[in-house]
C-alpha cells in the first residue's frame, strides 16, 4: 500500500510541476531593457559620474581617509569641518539630524579630500575609494544613515573590474568585461531608477565595487582602451547581464525571469576551464527536513525528491521541470505528510546553492546536489569569455572583444559614446 500511495503522490507532482508558470521567477530584468534610445535620452559624456550606494541604512558609519579631508554641505561649497590623514570620524543620526564626532548637522553632507582621487583615497571598512562620499539620513523617520560613493564612471570601472574578475586573464576577456560592465552601468543610469538616492549598489545586486584595493594597470587600461563604448541592440542600451559561469549553456532571460529580450538569450558557453563548471554540496537529510521547516514548508520528513535529470546531449526535451537549459523550474518534495513542490530559485536561496542548475538525489542519509556553473546564467560568462579570449590548443584565432561580447549578446552591436 506504502509503495501504490507514493507512486500516486508522484503522478500529482508531475502533473503539478508541467502546469506550473514562469512568471513566480521574474527577477531583477527590468522592463527597461526594451526602451529605445531617443534624441532626448540623456546618454553619459565623459565626465558623467556615478552614485554607489556602500553602505544603507546604517545605525552609524565610520571613515576616514589617507589625506587631509572635509565634511562640506551637501551643495560641496562649504567646508563645515577638517580633520586630518587617517583620522576617523563617527557618523550617527538623531533627531532627522547627522551628528559628526558629537556635533549635529544638516540631515546631507558631503565628504571630500578635495583633492585629487589618483593619489588620495577616502577610506571606509579599511577599502579606500576615489572620489567623494555623500553621507545622508535615511530609513523610517530618518534614523539610519546612507553612504554613497560619487564618482567618474570611468573610474568607477576602474575597481569593478579587478573586483569582478581576475586581471591576470587575457586583455581581450578583461576589455569584454568593461564594456560589460559599462553598458550595465549606463543601462542603470538611463533606465527607470531602481534606488531613490543612488544609481547601483557596490555588490553582486549590481556589480561588485571595492575600492582603489583591486584596481591595477591592466584593469585600467582595459577601461581606457575601450573608453566611452557600450552595448547596442536595435537602438537600445544593452542590460549587459553577467555572471561567473553557466555551466555549458546561458539561461535566456525569459526562462529564469518570464521577460523575453532579444539579446538576452540562450547561447552555448565555453567555460569548461571555470572552477565551477561542475560543483557538488551535501546536506545532512535531518539539515534538509529541518531547513525546509524553517521555512514554512511542512512536508514531514523527506522520502523522495523528483527532478529530470539533465540531458547532456540536449537540454530542451524536458517534461516541464526544467527549462530549456536545464535550469530547475519546480521540483516535488515528497515527505512523509504530503508533497510540496519549490522552484529552483528558493532551492538555490535555501541552501545557498552557486546556480539552479542541478541534479539532486538522496544517498546515505544526506541530500546531494550535483551542479554546474554559478550565477544567474543571463548575459555574459565570465569565464567564458576568458576561455574564448585564450590562444586556441589547435591553432585557432582567439577571439577578440568584440566577437566575445556579440556571442553572449545576441544581436548587439558596439557604440562609442565619447
């Protein structure tokens, strides 16, 4: 009877999982991705800066910098304070107020070493950044604080490619990666602004950013030597997405978020050599049940998990569960109490897993996933650019920026911008 029950809970969940949307998947893609460019879009020029959100809603912030600096009014014209090298400073709000080192001033101030950023540094949690920094009270009734980086865009890129990627690769992967990069930032500055107060955060919700600490020459010659460029598709500006690794094929962007762009599609990658083209991560059976409850779903204990497995020789004939790539759309836990069915996102949240591309089984009392690649899966893999980027074992060209990033884009083209 145990064994006609279970068999009958299977066929509900796969019928469940075939019937199940995409839509519950719909991420960070903005809509935005489709706008034209027009005679009045505002394009950046060069010396458009950037607002890096470093820090939000903080209880209290403390800097610093290598140089004399100054906390100025927000208009950066009154220099309201000077404190000396490697001096640190406490920010803290009270009263809609920021208070500095015990005395109150407006709810925006502007921090600067007014001098300039290629041999000066403003320093918070021990990473020096160019620029300035914008330092205002936020949150509910103001009691938290924002800080936020302002800075050239072009070195801004600077520190988003030694912190995104390794500059020891080969300087057509690295020039690939600023253009990338670039085009995103652009994309987030022309489109419908997604925080009140700044343009990107500096981690991996927009690009990672830490400061002066990665930049190097190759990073910065990658940046100048593809200065002002941008990724083009029908007119538009380019939401040049990226991630570490697909695991052998990319994700188009309406099969993990329900938004279909055309240059945001599925595409082989050559990221054979990425250290996480192949990952495994084991769980403690009693862990998996015990995670599961802490997140509201109640199942009883786990006697059976049902997913496709992946098909290596094609990855688009499968029965509802997966999408075209291979990324988990819904599996079906089967539990002692009933079955429950999860997508493969909030399989990846829960456990902290690098992609949704995966297998799972369970084995001697655990849960073992086996999977391939580490991000998103949309846009650009970066070690896949590094690999089309290296000399060919067979004689083969390398390949150069341009030829990298119209494979991970389909259909775009290159603009330079000033």
């Amino acid at each position: 009877m145990k064994k006609k029950f279970v068999l009958g809970r299977v066929l509900i969940a796969i019928i469940i999982i075939t019937c199940h949307s995409l839509a519950a998947q719909a991420g960070f893609f903005s809509s935005d991705a489709t706008k034209p460019l027009t005679a009045t879009t505002a394009l950046p020029n060069a010396t458009t800066t950037v607002k890096i959100g470093l820090a939000i809603e903080k209880s209290s912030l403390e800097l610093s910098a290598d140089a004399p600096f100054y906390l100025l009014d927000s208009s950066g014209k009154k220099i309201l304070a000077k404190f000396s090298a490697n001096e640190k400073v406490t920010l803290v709000s009270s009263d809609s107020m920021l208070v500095c080192n015990g005395k109150k001033y407006s709810p925006s101030l502007l921090v600067s070493t007014k001098a300039d950023d290629s041999t000066t540094a403003l320093v918070f949690d021990k990473h020096k950044f160019r620029g300035d920094f914008i330092v205002d009270c936020s949150g509910k009734d103001n009691k938290s604080l924002n800080l936020i980086n302002i800075v050239s865009l072009e070195k801004y890129l600077y520190s988003v490619i030694g912190s995104e990627i390794s500059t020891a690769w080969p300087l057509e992967a690295v020039k690939a990666q600023a253009i990338a990069a670039r085009s995103f930032a652009v994309f987030n500055l022309t489109a419908k602004k997604k925080y009140p107060s700044f343009d990107m955060l500096s981690d991996t919700s927009d690009q990672v950013y830490l400061g002066k600490v990665v930049e190097d020459s190759k990073g910065r010659k990658a940046v100048d030597d593809t200065r002002g460029i941008i990724v083009v598709a029908a007119g538009k500006v380019a939401q040049t997405l990226f991630m570490a690794s697909s695991g052998g094929r990319t994700a188009s962007s309406y099969e993990v978020w329900g938004n279909n762009c055309s240059y945001l599609q599925s595409v082989v990658d050559y990221d054979e050599q990425s250290p996480y083209f192949r990952w495994e991560k084991q769980i403690a059976l009693v862990d998996f049940d015990t995670a599961l409850l802490k997140n509201g779903i109640k199942c009883g204990a786990v006697e059976e998990v049902l997913l496709s497995p992946l098909n290596d020789a094609s990855r688009d004939n499968y029965s509802g569960d997966r999408s075209t790539s291979g990324r988990v759309k819904l599996l079906a836990i089967i539990g002692h109490d009933n079955t429950v069915e999860l997508s493969g996102s909030e399989m990846r949240r829960m456990f902290d897993l690098r992609s949704t591309l995966f297998e799972i089984k369970i084995s001697a009392g655990k849960i073992i996933f086996n999977g391939r690649g580490w991000g998103h899966g949309i846009g650009m893999s970066q070690w896949g650019a590094k690999q089309m980027a290296e000399a060919k074992k067979d004689g083969g060209m390398a390949a150069k920026y341009p030829e990298i990033l119209q494979h991970y884009y389909s259909g775009s083209s290159l603009k330079r911008l000033y």
